[in-house]
C-alpha cells in the first residue's frame, strides 16, 4: 500500500479527530513485526529460566523467546544456531576427539562416525542441483559465489 503524503494526512487529521488518532497509532504500530519467526535450529541459553531475562510464550510446548537474536545476546543469553555449518564443525571436530581419546582408552564411541564429506567444486554444484542429484541434506554456503557461477542445464 503506498504511503500517505504528510500533506494529505495533517489535512486529515485536522479535520477529523478519530483519523488523528488512528494515524497516532499506525505511526506506532509502523515498523513493527508483525508476526512470529521460530529459527529451525536456534538455541537460546541462560543460568537461569530465559523468562528472568527476557519475554517469553510457550509455542508447541516449547518456551520461545520474544527478542530476535542480537537482543538476546544483548541481555547476556548465549544463542546458538545448531545448522551452522561454523557451528556443525565444532561439534564433529569435538566428536571426533572425544571418540578418538575413548578409542584409545579401548571404550566404545560415543556416537558412530559422521556421513564421509564431499566437497565438490562450485562449478559442478549447480549441476547437481538442477539435475537433482543431491539427495538428503545440504548446506549451501557462499550461495552468491554459486548464483555467480552457474550455468543453466538444458535436458
């Protein structure tokens, strides 16, 4: 919806005070969220129950907090975001050492070992995708790069 020139407005609201007043209202309403975004693999930790720091409602039997990341962390809560490909490599390193010390001491892992990792170059990752190839779960960092780089497949 287009904006309403603040000639037209001030002309309005002067005119009639309920459109004075639901202008004052939209004008504090303007730039607000006007719904709630739930982060698939976002985290939110605290030492002590996340509602003693910030807004909460409970969404799906979960506790969900109403700030967006950067307040959060603003607050003095650590966030993590799980699908992080940053993140996913401290936890597979971390397993790896874990499993690595446990072998050593003749215990069993942990956890089994992860899916092998295929780094393919970024000229043949568009091909894959258009040819639908790639099967499961993929994390595509750098997607300008691959924007960039691809070549449209003709069939």
């Amino acid at each position: 919806m287009p904006a309403l020139r603040p000639d037209i407005a001030l002309w309005l609201a002067e005119a009639d005070p309920k459109v004075a007043e639901m202008l004052e209202i939209a004008a504090a309403l303007e730039g607000l969220n006007r719904h709630v975004g739930t982060h698939a693999a976002g985290v939110v930790i605290g030492e002590k129950p996340l509602w003693e720091y910030v807004p909460c409602f409970k969404q799906n039997d979960e506790i969900v907090t109403q700030f967006a990341k950067d307040e959060v962390e603003k607050v003095g809560l650590v966030k993590f975001d799980f699908l992080g490909l940053k993140t996913l490599t401290v936890i597979a390193n971390a397993i790896r050492h874990v499993n690595t010390k446990r072998e050593a001491e003749g215990e069993e892992p942990l956890f089994p070992a992860s899916p092998p990792q295929h780094n393919l170059p970024a000229q043949q990752l568009p091909l894959l995708l258009n040819n639908s190839v790639i099967h499961g779960r993929a994390q595509l960092n750098g997607a300008k790069e691959i924007q960039i780089n691809a070549v449209p497949v003709t069939r």
